[in-house]
C-alpha cells in the first residue's frame, strides 16, 4: 500500500473525503480551523501513546540570493546572472506519515477522534 500524505490525513484525521464542490475559505473560520487542530493533536497523541508515528521524508537546503554582492537591477545589468548561495534553512518535506506500532490501533477509539467532514459546517455554501 502506498501511504502518501493524502492517505494520512484520510485514514488518520479525516472521517471521510471531503464532498465535491467544498470551498477552501470555509477553513478560514477559526471554530473550523480549532476543530481540525485539535482533531490533529487528539490523534497524534493517541498514536504517540502506543509506540509514536514513522516519519519518512526528505530535506532540501534552497538557495537564496547573497547580499554581499551585487545583483542584477541593483548596479549590475538586469540581465546578469544572480548570485545564489545555499540558505542556512532546511525544508523537510513530509511524504509518509503512519504509526510505528500499526496492529495496536484501535479503529474504534481512532474514528471517535477523527474530523467529521460533513458537520460542523455547511460546505457547499
């Protein structure tokens, strides 16, 4: 089974997919926002409390331009090359989240904490 992070929000957070036609500012309203926060937390610590999550991902170092030198449109011709050096801040990418210990997790006391996608809040609005 291929567990992406779209698998991961489904199976952990989610109670189900959202419905067609569902608008992204309705997760602006903070009551939703608090509720898939703590829907979040209540399952990370579930999880966490019976041997923790695997994380699988990867780390990429950017590049940004450097200050200590000229730069195109700031004394140098707008068509010179940029300077880049590597940034000093790491990008994790998360691509696999799932619990360490999966035969431990109870379906049950799981789905209790999941997020109900089709309460809360009218979607189709």
């Amino acid at each position: 089974t291929r567990m992406s992070s779209k698998w991961s929000m489904k199976n952990f957070i989610l109670s189900d997919d959202f419905p067609s036609g569902t608008r992204a500012f309705r997760f602006e309203d903070y009551e939703v926002e608090d509720r898939i926060f703590n829907t979040a937390t209540n399952v990370f610590n579930y999880i966490n409390n019976i041997g923790g999550f695997m994380v699988v991902g990867w780390v990429k170092r950017g590049e940004v331009e450097d200050q200590g030198v000229d730069q195109p449109n700031n004394g140098l011709p707008h068509n010179a090359q940029r300077v880049m050096v590597q940034s000093g801040n790491l990008n994790h990418h998360i691509s696999k989240i799932e619990p360490m210990n999966p035969e431990a997790v109870n379906f049950i006391t799981l789905n209790e904490y999941k997020f109900d996608v089709n309460s809360g809040f009218d979607i189709n609005e």
